[in-house]
C-alpha cells in the first residue's frame, strides 16, 4: 500500500458518479445563485442584472443578519449536544443487545419519519400544549393547579429538532458500534479494567468516527431548517433560514435571498472543513492506540 | 490491547461467516418485500383510474383540500367528459411559489390557471406580463357575478380582464367565547388584539405584512386605505407582539390553535372561523368597522389555450359549481345573491352578503398598497423577528 | 447487570419520545370528531373509508413510494462508491471532496431547488420524474455517505488484506467482505435515503412536473383547511405497511428457510 502515496486514480474512478452528480446539481446551480447575489432588487420580483455589492455590504453592515446566525449556531450547538447526549446511549443497546431482530428496533426509529414531517411536529400541541397530555396528567395528579406554558417557545423548538433529528445521531453512532470488534472490551476487563474503564478506553473512541458524523449532521441540518422554529417557537424563534425564506417567498427578493444562501453555505461548509480536519487526527490517533 | 494473528483470523473466519449468512437472508427479505410492493402497487394501480390523456391539457393550480375536490366533482370531471380535453389540478402554497417557479423557468409552460388570491396578486400577476384577454362572450356565467366584485378588477385592467372573480371572504377577528364575551368584543373590535389582560393568548397571522398593518392602521385610528403615518402602524404592530403567543402561518395552524385553546384571540379567515363553528367549537368572530375584505379570482396565465381555459371557467362558474365549491371552503361564491338562488349554508356563512352590492365590506387598494410594498414588507418582517 | 439495566430504561425512554408524537396520531386516526383533538369522542374509521376513496392521495402514495426506492437505489449505490473512495484512498483534497460531497445539506432546500430550476431554463429542459429522482438522489446523498463511511472506518482492513492475500481479487474482496460487513450501513442509508425522499417536501414543491404530487405535497394541499383526520389515518396505513410488509416478509422467509432444513 506504499505506492498509493504516488497519484493512484482508483478513487477518482470511485468518486466520480458522485461528483459528477453534485456538480451538476449543486455546484452549477449555486454558481447560478452566486451570480443572482450581485444582482439588484428593484422591486417585488423584479430584479436587474448588475454587479454590484449592495447586497454583500447589507449583510455584512446589518446587525440584524448577525445577530441571526450567532442564534443559529447557538441553536445548533444546543441540539447537537444534547443529541449526542439523548442518542448515544440507545444506539449502544441497540448495538449491544441480545435481541435477534436489529433492524427491527431500527426501522422503528425510522418510523416516525412516515407521517408527514408537518402533521408530526403539529402534533407536539397534542403533547405539550395547555391541553395535551402532559398538562392534562399532571393537572389531573394534582401536581399543578395551572397548565404550565411549554409551547411556542425554545424549549419546544429544540424538542422538535431533537425528535427530528435523533434518528440520524443514533444510526451513525450505530453503524460505528457495531463495527467494533465484540472481544475488545472483554479483553480490556480481563487487562483488570471495570466496565466503566473498558467503555471509557475502548468503545468510546472506536465510535468517535459515528459520533462525529452524526453530531456534524444534525448541526449542520439544524443550522438550515426554518420550518421547526415556524410552527414550534414563539415571535423570538428563528434561524438563520428563515431569513432567507423570508427573502426569496415572501419579499420576493431574489438577489438578497441568493447572498444570504451563499453566506450560509460558506460558513457551514468552513464548518464541514475544519471539523473534517479535526476528525482526520482523532481517527490516526485512533489507528496508532 | 493486540490481539495476537491467530486469534484475528478466527474472528475473521466468524465475521465472514457471519456476514455471508446475514447477506443471503438479508437478500431473501429484500426479495419477499420487493415481492409485497410490487403485488401491492399492482393492486393500487388496478384500482386508481388513470386518466387517458386526449386533447388539450389544461393546468390548473389551486389551494387544494376541499376546494379542489369539489371542482374535480362538479367542474373538472363533468369538463373533461364533454370537451375530451384534460384538467391537470394541483396544489400550491402560495402565489409567491408559483412566480417563483416561473421565473426560474422562464416561461409558463405547465402553468395555465390560478386560484388567485385579493387583487394585489391580480395587479403583480398583470404588471410582470403573464395577463391575458379574456373573451367574456364564451364565459355566459359571468353574467351571474356581482357587478361590485368585477369592479377593482376592471379597475386595473379597464380594457379586459385576465381573471374571473371567483370568492370573497374578509379577515376579521375571531375570539374563544368561553373567554370573551361578544359585547367586550364589539367593544373594543381591532383593540380587541391589544387587550394586555389576555397577555399570551393572543394569536396573529404572521404570513402576510399587509394584513398586519392594516390592523395597526385600524389600531392607530388611520384609514387602511390612506395610511399616512406608517410610524404609528408599526408602534401598534410591536406592541401586539409584545402580546403574542404565536404567529400562524397557515389555515390548519390558525384551526389548531384555535380549537385547543392556545389562542383566544387573533385574526382570523371568516371561512376557516365558520369551519371551526360547525364543528361546534366555542369561537365567535367579529368584523370591525373597516374590517378586511379580499376576493379571490381564477386567474388566466399568458400562453394558456384561451378557448379551453374559458370554456373551463364557464364550468367552474356554474351556480352548481360555484355553489359547491363555496360550501365546501365556506366561503361565499362570487355570484349575484339577487340573480342566483343561494342554499342556506351559504347564507349563514360569515362575510356573506345578500344584497350583492359588498357595500359594507372594505378591499384592499391597491394602487395604495402595491407602491408601499418592497419596502413595508421588509419593515414587517424585520419587526416580527423583534428587531 | 446494573448498568445494562440502566442503558436499556435510557433506550425505552428515547424510543418513547420518539414515538410520543407518532402515538398521538395514530390514536387520532381512529376519532371520529373532525377536528383532532383529546378527549377522544369517539370511535370511527370513517377517515380510512375516506382514505381509501381518496384517488388522489393513493396516487399520490403509489408516485411518492416508486421515487423513494429509486431514490435509496441510486443514492446508495453513489455513495457507497464515494465512501470507499475516501476511507481506503488517500489523495489530496479529501477534506474539501467530503464537504463538496455533504454540500446538499449546507444549502437551504428553497435555495437548491430555485438554482436547479434557473439551470433547467438555461439547458431548456422541462421539468420530470427524473429530474425529481435526481434531486432527491442529491439530497439523500450525504447522508448515505455519512453512515457508510463512519461504518468503513470501523472496517478493519486486515479482514480485506487477508482475502487479498488468500488469492481474491479486489472485485471479489469486495463482494465478499467489505460488502457483507457494511451490510448494516447499506441498510441504515438506504432507509435513510427512502425516508428523505418520501418525507421531502420544500424541494419536491419546486421540482416535482405538472400534475405529479407526492404525499406530501398532497396532504400539503389538504392542510389548508385543518389537520384533516384522513392524514392521521395515512399515517396510520404507512405504519402498518412499513412495518407489517418486513415483518411477514421475514416470517415467510424464515418459515421456508425451515422447510428447506
């Protein structure tokens, strides 16, 4: 495997299919909308071909953009921590257990997936509103006298997000685990270590590489929502996307929507690179251990 | 932590055994449930009758649910049967989705007739070029509509028109009455939404800038249709923030909310309020003075096939037709009550009006409207994020 | 043991709200007031006669279920490709290739599709069905890509060296190591793949051809009057088929493999 250090084009030939497909998809289309970002707004859906920064400076001069994307890494991070938090641990047991039909405590993590997107976050009112399940149990035990107010608010958005976004946590973190090697922790505890040591020492790095993706996945699909936080939060709830949903569908102004667009594509995928960089060493040192 | 070479190889000897078993099974259960899909769309498919395309196609865009299913029963279906041409209806989310596709596309091709909401939308529609010219003596149920609806629309294009006016509703306030009683709310009408006792229950549409700031004009006693100090609109747009709970932006959310208590007061769809009374749910609702008023059209796109699209429209216009249709989106058929027999459900649908004059309902101008919007609708959006 | 104990009520717990949202719609289905709400009023499968007669719906179900296994197909097959490529490969770049490659899910969906439309216009080419599998294969692309390659890594290459080194070529190794042991990857991404599809909605708006509509879009549609109960009892039905058709699938299959014994 020495020589593959010499130009090989094996992974080009790999890689191809898949590029192809996103240059053509995504690249070209973007490299459109990066040109719409110079464009001008003259009026609602009317725009001008010119080349101009007005809608650059406006982004980077008003502190109404800024502060949006601080609340939206701020948002995102808050959901990805907690992800990682709420999805390590099932995606241990499902790796982990006994029970012979795996797919099947999988696929009944998909399945929440099969109702519409819409009607299920909608469906948190059920849950979580003055009359839904909670307030109604608990009013019911006498633990409150009054419906404790949990909807429309960060509190529920980031509920939503997490229950849209866990599957996606608990699968990578999964197909990590699963691909450890079973006498490895075994072997450390008869090496004198507890369960606790040998989980700490050993199955826990292996799974970094699933952990990682899944973390850089639900932050970076948090980062670009803007439905959640529409029909979950309050008048304060809103990410970044929402911004730009606001340009493009609603004021109808292209040119902005496009800068804000490209913006959000930079810094998330400036976040993709660094994180990837960051990874790269986790998994050598995991390689050498 | 090695393990020594012998002891690798076992475990890849199990790992391959392993894996080829898990392979084949997994393999066979693909096959039983390609099996499954295929029997069962198969079934579907024998079921589902498949429209046979002949003749002109026609692409209609409406807001889908009901209203579309009462045009398939009682416009589309009966169309196609007699011209042999075919009605392709879909659903969109808004206007704004289908200028966007247009543009992006560059052409209308696919795009024929729209359910086109207030006469903002008619005006924008007109002005970026995608009108027609409708010959009105092929559409003889035109006849049938009010005089008083037709009007803001000649009013744009005086020579023709590229729409038909189609319904009409207003978007007053609704309140929950196990809250509200119906003398405070008549009371206070558009104050009703800055009531400070009702803090957090109070609900908004967030969807649409000129709805709100024609209740902060109400609000700042200023007439909609002439607002002069936009300063004063907007102070009373923040302070029913202050108040909000929530801002809706849809038809179902406004329901929902409604319905389970979250909200007690906010503006609200006269249709979608009627709908939610006949489900027997406590929700009054109040048009105050100078209340909004809107009308929705069939909107005819540039390069549609002019003679089908009127003779489609003749259909749609059908008192039947109209009638149906209404009833099932609660809201009231553009038709002259003074020329047409309207059933009881309609005339107990909020907005109605007998008379067929719409003279106690306001619209929207948009000669007034349409200067202001670039720059109001920003203002808006900026202030329901709290900035 | 103690902590096993532990981890499996943490697991019950989190599948319970994930199901919580799930469950309410599901009881719903069965209401037979009109407006979903609790206290139930009453028992009714009224919606799913509705269901059932709704022709548009089930269409729309039949296009939306044919473009989400054409979908996990494509995206699977692409992405297991690439991932192979940057977990067993090294060249310069990587780090860009996988941004590039996750890039789909950087850009907001609205954004994505208006881009692809205006691309459209300028090679003139109308809208289709392939072009909403192509899109939807873009948009699925990096998850699959994601789960294959945190599974690749786990990999150990001394099980596809040995293989080398006992005589198979790397087409064979592939197909007789690699693949076998990914296996769960290629099922966790597929799924995800058809699931994106099936639950894709803001792009699918904008790229889907005239008169074609998937279930979202569909009950999109039927969302402008209320949260109609027909919807919870399509949920309801996708449930049943989605997790009753691999479960009798697996019976019937293991009801031959011990026939066959």
């Amino acid at each position: 495997m020495a020589q593959a250090r010499e130009i090989d084009p094996r992974p080009w030939y790999l890689l191809s299919p898949a590029l192809l497909a996103i240059a053509l998809l995504v690249v070209v289309p973007m490299s459109f909308i990066l040109v719409y970002s110079f464009y001008e707004n003259i009026d609602l859906g009317l725009d001008a071909p010119a080349f101009q920064f007005g809608n650059w400076r406006e982004l980077l001069t008003d502190g109404y953009y800024h502060d949006a994307i601080w609340k939206t890494f701020r948002l995102s991070a808050i959901v990805t921590v907690l992800a990682a938090v709420l999805g390590y641990v099932p995606a241990y047991f499902i790796a982990n257990t006994r029970f012979r039909h795996k797919w099947l405590l999988l696929l009944l993590l998909i399945l929440p997936f099969w109702v519409s997107f819409i009607i299920r976050t909608l469906s948190w009112i059920h849950i979580m509103g003055n009359q839904g399940a909670i307030n109604g149990l608990l009013l019911w035990l006498g633990v409150i006298d009054e419906p404790l107010p949990m909807m429309f608010n960060e509190f529920a958005v980031i509920v939503g997000f997490i229950h849209v976004f866990l599957p996606y946590m608990i699968l990578n973190v999964y197909v990590s685990l699963e691909g450890i090697d079973r006498n490895l922790e075994p072997a450390a505890r008869t090496l004198g270590c507890t369960p606790w040591q040998a989980f700490l020492e050993v199955t826990l790095p292996l799974s970094l590489p699933g952990l990682a993706a899944g973390c850089l996945l639900v932050f970076v699909l948090t980062a670009g929502s803007y439905v959640t936080p529409l029909i979950l939060g309050g008048p304060d709830d809103f990410l970044f996307g929402n911004l730009i949903y606001d340009a493009v569908l609603s004021e109808l102004n292209w040119p902005m929507g496009a800068t804000l667009s490209f913006a959000l594509l930079v810094l998330l995928g400036v976040v993709v690179v660094v994180y990837s960089r960051f990874m790269r060493l986790n998994q050598l040192s995991k390689a050498f251990g | 932590m090695k393990i020594d070479s012998t002891k690798r190889y076992e475990v890849l000897r199990e790992r391959l055994g392993n894996g080829d078993v898990d392979r084949r099974t997994f393999f066979r259960l693909l096959g039983f449930a390609g099996m499954a899909a295929g029997v069962s769309g198969g079934v579907m498919t024998g079921l589902s009758r498949r429209a046979l395309a002949a003749g002109t196609e026609l692409h209609f865009e409406g807001w889908g649910g009901v209203v579309s299913e009462a045009l398939r029963k009682h416009a589309f279906d009966p169309y196609e049967k007699k011209t042999g041409n075919t009605v392709i209806d879909a659903t969109f989310g808004g206007e704004a989705e289908v200028l966007t596709k247009v543009r992006a596309a560059g052409s209308t091709d696919g795009h024929n007739i729209l359910h086109s909401s207030g006469v903002s939308w008619y005006k924008r529609w007109v002005d970026a070029g995608y009108g027609t010219e409708l010959n009105l003596a092929n559409i003889p149920n035109v006849d049938n509509v009010m005089d008083s609806i037709m009007a803001p629309f000649r009013a744009i294009t005086p020579d023709s028109l590229s729409a038909v006016p189609y319904d009409y509703g207003t978007t007053g306030i609704a309140y929950n009455t196990e809250h509200v009683s119906r003398e405070q709310a008549e009371k206070l009408g558009a104050d009703l939404l800055l009531a400070k006792e009702l803090k957090g229950k109070i609900g908004g549409w967030g969807g649409d800038w000129a709805n709100r700031a024609w209740y902060g004009a109400l609000q700042s006693g200023q007439d909609p249709n002439d607002i002069e100090d936009w300063d004063a609109v907007w102070d009373k747009v923040r302070e029913h923030r202050s108040l909000v709970l929530k801002y809706w932006s849809s038809g179902a959310e406004l329901m929902d909310l409604l319905a389970k208590g979250e909200i007690w007061v906010t503006e609200a769809w006269s249709g979608r309020v009627a709908a939610l009374q006949a489900q027997g749910h406590p929700i009054g609702y109040l048009d105050p003075k100078n209340g909004l008023a809107w009308m929705e059209s069939m909107f005819v796109l540039k390069g549609s096939p002019m003679a089908e699209a009127e003779e489609l429209l003749n259909f749609m216009l059908d008192p039947q037709t109209a009638i149906a249709v209404a009833e099932g989106q609660k809201y009231p058929p553009s038709l002259d009550p003074q020329k047409v027999a309207m059933t009881p459900v309609i005339e107990k649908l909020p907005a109605y009006d007998p008379t067929g004059k719409l003279a106690g309902l306001v619209f929207r101008d948009p000669d007034k409207w349409n200067p202001v919007e670039k720059q109001q609708r920003k203002a808006w959006n900026r202030i329901k994020k709290g900035a | 043991m103690r902590a096993w104990g532990w981890i499996r009520a943490y697991a019950v717990a989190v599948y319970v709200f994930m199901f919580a949202p799930v469950a309410v719609v599901l009881l719903l289905a069965f209401n037979s007031s009109q407006f979903s709400g609790f206290p139930i009023e009453g028992f009714s499968l009224r919606w799913f006669r509705r269901l059932f007669e709704n022709e548009a719906i089930m269409r729309a179900f039949e296009t939306s279920f044919s473009l989400g296994l054409l979908t996990a197909a494509c995206a699977t097959t692409l992405g297991i490709l690439a991932s192979l490529a940057l977990v067993r490969y090294r060249f310069r770049g990587k780090d860009w290739i996988t941004a590039l490659l996750i890039s789909p899910v950087l850009v907001p969906e609205t954004v994505l599709a208006v881009g692809l439309l205006i691309f459209l216009r300028w090679l003139s080419m109308p809208r289709s069905f392939l072009l909403l599998l192509l899109g939807h294969t873009m948009i699925a692309l990096p998850f699959v890509v994601l789960v294959v390659q945190a599974r690749l890594v786990g990999i150990r290459r001394d099980y596809e060296e040995a293989a080398r080194s006992l005589g198979a070529s790397p087409l064979e190794t592939f197909w007789q190591i690699t693949l076998p042991l990914l296996m769960p990857a290629v099922f966790a991404g597929a799924l995800f793949a058809f699931t994106i599809s099936f639950d894709n909605i803001t792009a699918t708006i904008f790229w889907r051809p005239a008169g074609t509509e998937t279930v979202p879009t569909q009950i999109f549609g039927m969302l402008r009057n209320s949260v109609s109960p027909e919807i919870n009892a399509l949920g309801f039905v996708m449930i049943v088929v989605t997790v009753g058709v691999p479960l009798a699938a697996g019976a019937l299959a293991r009801y031959f493999a011990r026939r066959r014994q």
